[in-house]
C-alpha cells in the first residue's frame, strides 16, 4: 500500500519534516531528505500496526471536517 508523504524543510529544525496526510498524525523528521523519508516509512508502519492491533480507525479515511 503506498501512501503520499508531504516533505517540508523546517529553518528552526535545520532539516525536514515528513507528514503522511491519510493517517492523522503519522508524522518524523530527520536532517536530510532520506532520513525523514526513512523514518516517515518506519512511522507509518508502526501506525498501521497499531491500527491493525486496535481495530480502532480506518487508516485510509479521514474525518469530515465541519
């Protein structure tokens, strides 16, 4: 299952931020690209074990915004 992965470099930070949109809150960071891309990948899938584990949230579903 692939999923999009937003990449933003933070000045304070001094590296990158990566956010998995589809799964609430699935974020890392690392101070290259390749590492935030790395450990983005490591976050998403302890997210989905969790999920899977609690059976508790679609990770492929967002909540409706009012």
């Amino acid at each position: 299952m692939k999923f999009r992965v937003e990449l933003e470099y933070d000045f304070e930070y001094e590296g990158y931020v990566a956010e998995c949109p589809m799964l609430p809150g699935c974020m890392s960071q690392g101070k290259t690209k390749k590492e935030a891309l790395k450990n983005i990948q490591e976050a998403i899938s302890g997210y989905l074990k969790v999920v899977k584990k609690k059976h508790s949230l679609n990770p492929c579903s967002r909540p409706e915004r009012k």
